[in-house]
C-alpha cells in the first residue's frame, strides 16, 4: 500500500521485486464514495473512459 485516507481512498502499488510473475496492473486506487448517485456516475464516467481507451487500442 502507497497510500491510505481514512474514509477516502486506498491505493496500491504494484511490487516489482516479488518473485512471481508481475501483475498486469502498476497501480490502483480503491475510492470510497457513500452517496450512491455519485457511485453509479463515477462507474458510468469509468466505464466510459475505459471503452474509449480499449476502442482505441482495436482502432475503432
């Protein structure tokens, strides 16, 4: 873990010394958001940039 804020987020860093194969993810932040409004437009929002980012890499 790199980071922690109580309430907030967690993030974590890939660790590139272990003695297994690297995971395919350098870093990820776990966010806490209790309104489920903003939950759903923070997955939507993601899921957008996430198709975007994969469209591009198929050349779509």
């Amino acid at each position: 873990m790199i980071n922690s804020e109580r309430g907030d987020n967690l993030a974590f860093e890939r660790f590139d010394d272990y003695h297994g194969e690297k995971a395919g993810i350098k870093k990820l932040v776990m966010r806490v958001i209790p309104e489920k409004t903003n939950r759903v437009i923070e997955l939507e929002q993601v899921m957008l940039r996430c198709n975007c980012s994969c469209s591009s890499r198929l050349g779509r």
